[in-house]
C-alpha cells in the first residue's frame, strides 16, 4: 500500500474476493453461503458501501439497509426510545422521520412500559426485537442481512421473517447470508455459493446448499459433481468415488417402481452398489427428506450392525430396505450414502443428494394434516 | 444508478446527518451525566481546580508581572482566559486522534458518512466551553474583573480555536490508524505544548532572544488573542487571527483529504 506517496508497510494483501458478478432485480431475494473466510461479509460491506472494491464496480438503485449486526450503534445507559432516535440517526433519518416510525417500532419490539427504560434492563431477546425493528423501521429498496435472523427464538424468527416477506412484496431487494437451509428456501429465490473469494455456483438455494454441504465435508482425494434432474432440481453426487451406486430405486409391495406411493403402504428401496477398489468397510446410508431438504428420517447399515466387512474390488452389494411410508402428502426424496463407518466424514465414498424422488398421495385413509402420518385411534364418550 | 462508493462523501451527505450529528452531541451529555449526582458540575470541577491549584502556587511569582491589570486577582483572572482557550483545544485534539479507532466497530458495520464523527466532537466541545465560558464570567464577576465589549470577539476566536483543533485533531487522527505512534506523540506533544503556550506564565518572562520560538506556536496566536479581549480590554490582533484561521483551514482541508485518500485502506486496517 503507498500512501500518498509514502510507501507504508502493508500487512500481506490479499484478495479476499475477485470475479463475484451478480445481479438482483427489485423485489428479488438472493442467498449468499459460504465457509468462514469465503469472504461473504466482505461482500456484503462491499454491497453497503462500507468498503469499497479495490477492483470492479457495484451499481445499485435506492436506499440500501445493512443488519451486519444487531444492536450496533445501542448504548445500555439509554432508554429504548433514546437508542432509538440514535441509532435511526446513525441511518441518516431525522427526528420527524423516526417519531413518524415510532408506532412502528413499539409495535414490532413489544417491550410496553421497558421501552423508556435503559436497555441495559432489557433481556437479549428484547435487544434484538428492539434492534431488529429500528433496522427495518423504514423500508429499504435493498435489504441486506447478515445471518442476524440465526438468532433468537422462533417467534422473533418467525416476525422477522414476516417483515422481509412484506418489504419483497413491496420490491424490497433482499440479500441474505445463511447457512439455513430453511430460511434460505422460503425467503430466497436464488442462492450464491463463495469458496475462497470465488463465486462457484449461482443456482437454486436447494442445488447451493447441496453443494455446500458437499464442500464442506470434502475432503482430500474427493470430487464434487453436480448432474441436471427432468425437474430442473440439481443433483449433487460428492465423495472419492471407492465405491459407488450403481442403481438405485423405490420399489411397492409388487417389486414395480414406486414413484407415487399411498400413505401408509410398505415399499421397498434397492440400493445396489460396487466397491471399485478393496475397502476396509463399506456402509449405506439413506435420509428421506421433504421439498425443503428437511430429513424425516435417516439411518445406515452401521446403526443396524450390518457393515459389510473388507470388500474386495469388484464385488458387489445390493440392499434391500423395507418400509412402511408414514408420511403426509407432498413429495420426498431420498438421499444415498456409501461410507467407511457411521458418519460419511469418516470416509465418503459417495454421497448422493437427490437420488431418488417420490410423492407421497392421501388414498385410503381419512384425511389429515401435516407431513407425517400417525393412525390414531379415536374414541369419544358422551 | 448510483455507485455506491460516491455515497459515503461529499458535504451534502455530512448535512443529511445533521440529526445524528446534534442528536449524538446530546447524547454524550447524558450518557456523562446519567448514573452521576453532580451531573453537568463535572464539566466544570477539574478546570477550576486546576486554575485555583496554579492561582495558588504561582500566584506570588507572577502578580507583579501582569501589567496594565488592575485586580489583585489578576493573575486568576489571567489563567481563567487562557485555560478557557487551552481546554478546548485539547479536548478536541485528544478525542479526535483515537476517534476512528473508537469507533472502529460502527464504521466497520454501519455506512454513515465519517465526517460526522470530528463533528460530534467540535459539537460536544463548544458545548462543554460555553458551559466553561458562563462559569468564567461568573468568576470575572466575583473577582471584580468587568471585561470591556472586546470581549464580543470571543465567538469568533473560539470558532477559530475550535476550527483549528479540529483540523490538526482529523489529520493525526487519520494517521493514527495507520500509524500507531501518533496517538502518543500527540499526548507527549500536548504536554509540551502546555509549557510552550503562555498559559500560566506570561510571555515577558521568556527571555527577549528566545521569544520567537513562542512566537512559532500557533497556540500562542490563539491565546494571545484570548488575552488581549478578556483580561488586557484590547482588541484582537488580526494578524494573528487570520494567521490561525488560514491555519486551521489549511489544516481542515488537508484532513478531509486525508480522509478520503485512506477510504479503503482504513477500513482495511481497523
């Protein structure tokens, strides 16, 4: 770094991002993932004119909202309302503005008679609601939130949430670093994958959050490949490749492919797989999960005391899985492992996100809500 | 379509903050007086402690030296004038060469122009003087001392002050993120700086032939004319005056251009 001329001693440079090139259209909400260090937060000061880039140019229309950390700007001596008025200042708004928000605020934060009190009183929970409305008082045209949602319970989760999805419908653009595969999915449209200052995938949050998850269990030797499904979905297959899946499929009662299947009716999932060199062990392992990549369940052969002792290269395996599906209406899919052990982070052979879908349909049994099914017996006196 | 990085600059920006700006004045004040019975007292406690503590041991030694004065109190009144312009100056200086290391969490999370911040602090310090500034001419009062209407110069002189402080305070702060050092050269500076001013001594007392290494100090500018309007009933000197806002202006600019040079590389740094 030289300085006005002055050459001052610079701490090794580094480039902490380079090639990021993206687009966000008004009313749209991108997530961005990432490990520690993948320079997601540099971006995000980047974005919020914080920091600018040393190379490139960012170009945004509006007013831009930063949550990089709740409470910033909050001193504990003062009141609710006199942080208030502080910290909107601190966003450039004036006193008329931030009275003319006040109700806002008060109904968001839910604090009562604490809001003239100092918020060194108040609990975190309190803070954050506090924090959270001020932030949020006025409607930015590009919101962006740092993993401040991860924190809190899950009413103010679920408030905040709510407020985002009020500010999108309005075409609030909204940016959001996670790794919530949850808030991900319901709030963003699309998700952006850094990897040591590279951007490596733009996709869908399902085909990102797969792929980072992939990432981060990666290790030495292993490779990553991502296949296209008819649905558009994509389909992360991770791992070093000793042994591999050669079919996989869900079978009904009748050994026919199942790919809708009645609640409550017992299939059957083959799994044939091939270690391709000798191996100390070989497992399998299966998770169902629904739309949204949450698993309803999940165990391997090592649970069971099944593990498939040094197999040789070439030799083969074909599982048979039997089950009754308990679940409720909707579509599921089926995640497949092959591994040393218990856990595919002792040795993953290959990891299957997306190998198998299906749809679970309501035929013979009363109706019902919720994603699983639990035959309850009923019975009512009078 | 504006770049961001054009939004964090420009005076126009600074002036949308002039809530925060006020609003943040405010708040320091209460954040110094919540929790404390005396409350605002303290902003005055320790500078007339100080005079008193000076009136008292130098007193004997310096009466006779104050021409031209007619009060036995002469010399009280003499170091009230000119802690009244010392004050300032170093409150200002000191909070200002830390000021973006203190602030280092806000900047690093917040986008808000930062210009704002040495204006908190000029804001917060004429404050705190115009406190000292009414105490002070109480003081005057109860001493006898009526000071003529050169004294309706003061304003102008204080702005010169604080314009002053305010641009040598921005220039070492914007170094001291980069280079440590400065923040205690300052402090070791300041302590000079007091010797080196006729604060408690008159300028009569330096021997003829050395006088113009006083005469060098652009302090010695500011508190000359502090005492030509309060104590001596005189107008200011206007060399002096416009020596010391040409001064300040020079210094001002350099800082904001300092300012915006390190843009990057702070934020890098902090």
């Amino acid at each position: 770094m030289r300085w006005f001329g002055l050459p001052i001693p610079a701490p090794d440079e580094r480039w902490v991002l380079s090639d990021i090139s993206f687009r966000v259209d008004p009313g749209e909400a991108i997530g961005i993932a990432g490990r520690n260090g993948a320079g997601k937060s540099t971006l995000l000061k980047m974005i919020a004119g914080i920091t600018r880039p040393s190379a490139g140019r960012i170009a945004l229309s509006g007013r831009v909202a930063a949550i990089l950390e709740l409470g910033m700007g909050f001193s504990g001596e003062l009141t609710g309302r006199q942080n208030t008025f502080h910290a909107a200042g601190m966003m450039g708004f004036n006193q008329s503005e931030i009275e003319g928000a006040l109700e806002d605020i008060t109904g968001f934060a839910e604090l009562g008679a604490f809001f003239d009190q100092p918020i060194r009183t108040y609990s975190s929970g309190m803070q954050m609601r506090l924090a959270f409305a001020v932030a949020t008082a006025f409607r930015p045209d590009i919101l962006i939130v740092d993993e401040a949602l991860a924190v809190g319970d899950a009413y103010f989760q679920h408030k905040s949430m709510e407020r985002i999805r009020r500010f999108q419908a309005k075409g609030t653009s909204l940016i959001l670093v996670s790794h919530d595969k949850v808030a991900l999915q319901s709030l963003c449209t699309r998700a952006i994958l850094l990897d040591n200052g590279q951007m490596v995938r733009d996709g869908t949050p399902e085909a990102v959050l797969d792929y980072y998850n992939a990432l981060i269990a990666q290790k030495k030797g292993e490779t990553i490949t991502t296949e296209t499904l008819e649905d558009g979905r994509m389909r992360t297959i991770s791992g070093t490749r000793q042994a591999v899946i050669e079919h996989a499929a869900l079978e009904d009662a009748a050994s026919k492919p199942a790919d809708t299947v009645a609640v409550g009716a017992t299939v059957t999932l083959v799994v044939k797989a091939r270690a391709v060199e000798a191996l100390p062990s070989l497992v399998l392992g299966y998770a169902i999960k629904d739309r949204l990549g949450q698993t309803f369940f999940g165990t391997n052969t090592a649970f069971s005391g099944q593990v498939i002792e040094a197999p040789q290269a070439g030799d083969t395996a074909t599982f048979r899985i039997t089950f009754p599906v308990m679940l409720g209406p909707g579509t599921y899919s089926i995640a497949l492992a092959l591994s040393a052990g218990e856990s595919h982070l002792d040795a993953n052979y290959e990891w299957r996100d997306l190998a198998l879908m299906f749809d679970v349909v309501n035929l013979d049994k009363p109706a019902f809500d919720g994603k699983m099914f639990m035959p309850p017996v009923i019975t009512v006196e009078r | 379509m504006i770049p961001a990085m054009r939004q964090s600059f420009g005076l126009r920006r600074t002036w949308a903050y002039r809530y925060f700006v006020l609003s943040s004045i405010a708040t320091e004040l209460r954040l110094r007086v919540v929790g404390s019975r005396l409350g605002l007292v303290w902003l005055v406690v320790s500078p007339l402690l100080q005079v008193a503590m000076y009136a008292l041991v130098l007193s004997t030694v310096m009466r006779s030296r104050l021409p031209g004065v007619d009060n036995r109190f002469a010399y009280a009144i003499y170091l009230l004038a000119g802690f009244l312009a010392w004050y300032p100056f170093t409150e200002i200086v000191t909070r200002c060469v830390t000021l973006f290391l203190d602030n280092a969490n806000a900047l690093k999370k917040i986008a808000f122009p930062r210009t704002v911040l040495p204006l908190i602090v000029l804001g917060s310090a004429a404050f705190n003087n115009c406190v000292m500034i009414a105490v002070t001419a109480a003081a005057f009062l109860l001493m006898g001392h009526v000071p003529s209407w050169q004294a309706l110069w003061l304003p102008v002189l204080l702005l010169a002050n604080l314009a002053l402080a305010g641009g040598f305070g921005l220039c070492c702060g914007v170094l001291n993120v980069f280079i440590r050092d400065v923040g205690q050269l300052v402090q070791i500076g300041l302590q000079f700086g007091f010797w080196l001013t006729p604060i408690v001594y008159v300028i009569d007392i330096i021997p003829a032939s050395y006088r113009w290494v006083i005469g060098l100090n652009p302090m010695f500018w500011v508190l000359d004319n502090y005492h030509r309007v309060l104590v001596y009933d005189q107008p200011p000197d206007f060399g002096k005056l416009a020596a010391v806002v040409a001064l300040a202006l020079v210094l001002l600019l350099l800082g904001r251009f300092m300012l915006r040079q390190s843009q990057a590389e702070m934020m890098d740094t902090l």
